[in-house]
C-alpha cells in the first residue's frame, strides 16, 4: 500500500473550554492554521490531544471536524489505538467511515502484553481496516518496547506502512532502517532527534513543536533533504531549547501553555494533567522570547 503521510505530521492538542468541553470552534481554527503553517498532516486524538481522557463518542467527532474542515488540504490521522483492542477495531472502523486517511495505533498501555501479544493486537486492527496503519512506539508511557525484529514482522501486512518511534534509541532506530523495507517510513516520535532520525533514513517527524514552529520544521528538513547538513544542523540547534522546553513536564502541558500565551484561547488540561506552574510558564516564556516567537 503505498501513501505518503508527509514529512511535518502535527500531533494536535485537544483545545478545551473553561468547563473543560471540547472547543470545537478552536479546533477548527487551529486545524486550518496547522495546515497553513507547515504541517503536511494532523493526528488526531494521539497522546498530545490528550486521548486517555478523551470519549469515544468525543474523539469521533473530532475526527469528523478535522476532516470536514481541512480533509483533502492535510492528510488527518485518526489515533485509534488504545489498550482494548476491541475498541480500537470499533473506533478504526468509525474513523474510516468518517473519511480519515489514516490511523495511529499506540502500543496498548497498562496491559504490558508480550511482542507475540502486541503482534496479534496490530494485526488485528490493521485487518478490520483498509486505511494505512501507523505503529506508536512510546515505551516511556506504555511500559512496552515493539522490538525492530516484531516492527519488521509487522511491516509484512500490507497496510501497515508507518513507525512513530519514540523509544529514544537511535540504535533501535538503525535497526529499523537497517531489516524494514525501503517503502516503510520511519517518523520520529521526538522532535529533538527529528535531525538525528533523517540521517538514519528517516521520513520526518510526528511533532509536538510544530504547533509553534511549523515552517522552521519543514526547512530543516528541506536543507537535510538537500543535501545542506550544516544548514539543517544549524537550524536544529537554534530550534533545540524549544524543543527540550515544550518536554519539561508531561506533554501536553508546556505546549497548551505556550499557545495560550501566543494568543490561542486552546483551555487547560483535563485532570489528572494540570496546568504548568508559575515556573515552568516563566520558563516557557523565557524560550518563546529567546525563539523570537513571543
């Protein structure tokens, strides 16, 4: 199955209103500003759209919204995964009636299931859906690594064509582009290795960062892909203390507060999240003024 979800893939928050509903009025306007910024494509209702405290019935109808509202300008990316694999099949099978061009499956959580186990859970989504499967790889959530040896096993069923890998190891990553076919594209789950992850043949990023800094992603990507390393280097540095700030505590925390001090009316977290204390927004505030985003 071949597809190309893009290089810059936003996961998107979730805004939120004073009553902790979903906005979607703030959806809208920050799915079509996404796609005017640099984003080839959007996840919905990953990790960073706060999904754990998302309903079914919600993350339904934030994926018909996305759709509606900038399918055919964006590929939109319906995060499905979850650890019931029957109500990932469930919500699969809505987000593709809905028009998604894709899904995103997390490795269950909680559950910490065997590699056999988190074969047979994979396959059994990807086989209930003709749409393009992305795999998650986020051991530091899940409490489970899918090893490079089951991604490849995987890989063999023919709509799964995708990793976001964010297990941090470079080294997993070399195994990845060193057993998978060429046609499987390998994302980085981290936008501080996004650099790091093109030199072992990566595709590009799924990014929390793009939110804020859209064009500047897909420029140093175009300069890697270019051949122009030292551009592409230089433009990673300068973009890393965002980066590093948008992680120091749990996501999506620093980046809510970000857009909300950039102007977006995007709410809070919901429980158990909070709000980044006074601290970390002083220091949130700090890098955007430095980033010259502020």
């Amino acid at each position: 199955m071949a597809i190309d979800f893009g290089r810059v893939l936003t996961a998107m928050i979730t805004p939120f209103k004073n009553d902790m509903t979903v906005d979607f009025d703030q959806v809208k306007k920050l799915a079509h500003h996404l796609v005017q910024s640099g984003t080839d494509g959007l996840v919905v209702a990953g990790t960073t759209g706060e999904s754990p405290t998302l309903s079914k019935e919600e993350k339904i109808e934030l994926f018909r919204v996305v759709v509606e509202e900038v399918g055919g300008d964006a590929v939109v990316i319906a995060g499905t995964g979850s650890n019931n694999t029957a109500d990932s099949i469930a919500l699969t099978q809505a987000a593709e009636k809905l028009g998604a061009d894709g899904i995103m499956l997390v490795c269950p959580y909680y559950n910490k299931p065997s590699q056999e186990g988190l074969y047979q859970h994979f396959k059994a989504i990807a086989e209930s859906t003709n749409l393009p499967v992305m795999l998650y790889n986020v051991p530091g959530r899940t409490a489970a690594n899918l090893l490079p040896q089951m991604v490849v096993r995987l890989s063999a069923i023919e709509n799964i064509v995708a990793i976001k890998e964010a297990s941090g190891s470079l080294d997993q990553v070399s195994e990845l582009r060193r057993n998978l076919p060429d046609h499987f594209a390998i994302y980085s789950g981290d936008d501080s290795l996004t650099l790091p992850i093109l030199a072992l043949g990566g595709k590009g990023i799924v990014s929390v960062a793009s939110h804020i800094i859209g064009p500047q992603l897909q420029e140093m990507i175009n300069a890697f892909n270019s051949g122009n390393v030292t551009i592409a280097t230089k433009i990673h540095c300068s973009l890393f203390p965002v980066f590093k700030t948008l992680f120091i505590t749990s996501n999506p925390v620093p980046l809510k507060a970000a857009l909300n001090m950039l102007g977006w009316q995007v709410g809070g977290p919901r429980l158990p999240l909070v709000e980044a204390t006074q601290a970390e927004k002083e220091m949130i505030k700090k890098t955007l003024s430095e980033a010259k985003l502020v």
